[in-house]
C-alpha cells in the first residue's frame, strides 16, 4: 500500500470561482464597500478578500497593498481615460457645465458615491488616502483637461477648480448643510458652472 503524498504547504489552491475572469471586479466590488462602510483605516486586505470570496493572496496579486486596491476603487468611479475627452471635446463654452454635471452624477450615484465618501473623509486624517485624492480627482481628472485646453497656469486652475468641487461635495454628502443638502442636482450645476468656466477657460 503506498503512502499518501505529503501535503505542500503555503497558500491553498485557487478554485476556478475564485481566480477566473471575475474575480478582479468582485474585489473592487467588495473594496467599495469595505471602504465605504468601515473607513480607510479600518478596511483591510484580508477583509477586502473575505468579501469577495477570495484568498487574500489574489488581492495582492491584482492591486498590491490597500493603497492601491484604495486607488483602483476611486479610478472605476471616475473613470479618467473616459471622462477627460467627453468633456474637452463639446463645445469649449460650455465646459464648465459639462464638468460639474459629471461631478455632481458621480455623487448622485449610490454606487459611486459610497467609495467617494470614504475616501473624502479618510483625507482628512490619512496621508494614503489624501495621496489618492489628489491623484484621481487632481492630477489625472482636473489637470489633464485643465492641460487640454491651452490656457495659462493649468496647475492652480485645476487646483481652484477642485477646491471648488470638493468644497461641495463636504458640505453636501459629508456634512449634508440645509438647503445645499437637498438642492435640486441641476440647481447647483448651474450655479456652479460658470465659476468652473471661469477657472478653466479664462485668460
């Protein structure tokens, strides 16, 4: 009777569930909602994977640390590659509506707001999450249509233009301050366009 073979330590097998073609978007999935319900700094890789069904290995394998798994979970709501030719592309007048409807979609958005939420308030006490912040929504959003259309100083308007946004998006969906808590969506992109316009188009 032969003996069994030695069982191989290290990490256990991947089932084809958990490693197949869709277990990417189920951990950015589950990083949305890890970060949205427990904050930056309570999420975790491990829990990141228990969500998803997933060994924690497969996480590190597709994202590395959490502050990258953090980052590709703000990059889906945002999704740059995208966003940056739809608004440069219209008409230049009207490019400041154009951003601010954006903006304030992603926030309407349940499913994009939740991981936004995180986000901003994780900024305000934790460097990795400030770091993400300024590279999603300021350099690879604001600064690259900012950098689009030609005009002086592409650096600070897209800086003005963020502190603007950002500004909103606190007072709306973080502090939610009445009335601008329950303003009409298309309210306030119209009062904020033309200061948007301002910032990104003006010599």
């Amino acid at each position: 009777m032969t003996e069994p073979a030695p069982r191989r330590r290290g990490r256990p097998s991947r089932t084809g569930e958990e490693s197949g073609p869709g277990a990417r978007e189920r951990i950015l999935e589950a990083a949305r909602g890890q970060f949205a319900e427990r904050g930056y700094d309570k999420a975790s890789v491990r829990g990141i994977a228990k969500a998803a069904g997933v060994d924690p290995a497969l996480v590190h394998h597709y994202f590395g640390t959490k502050d990258e798994v953090f980052a590709a979970a703000i990059e889906v709501s945002f999704e740059p590659a995208l966003v940056v030719p739809a608004i440069v592309g219209g008409p230049r007048e009207a490019i400041g509506e154009r951003l601010a409807r954006f903006f304030i979609g992603v926030w309407e958005n349940p499913v994009s707001r939740a991981p936004l939420l995180a986000i901003v308030r994780s900024a305000l006490t934790h460097e990795a999450a400030a770091k993400v912040l300024r590279t999603f929504v300021l350099r690879r959003l604001l600064e690259r249509i900012a950098d689009e259309l030609d005009v002086p100083d592409p650096k600070f308007r897209a800086e003005l233009a963020a502190s603007h946004m950002i500004g909103i998006a606190i007072m709306r969906y973080v502090i939610q301050v009445e009335p601008l808590a329950s303003a009409d969506p298309e309210k306030i992109v119209a009062m904020v366009a033309p200061t948007l316009q301002r910032y990104l188009t003006e010599a």
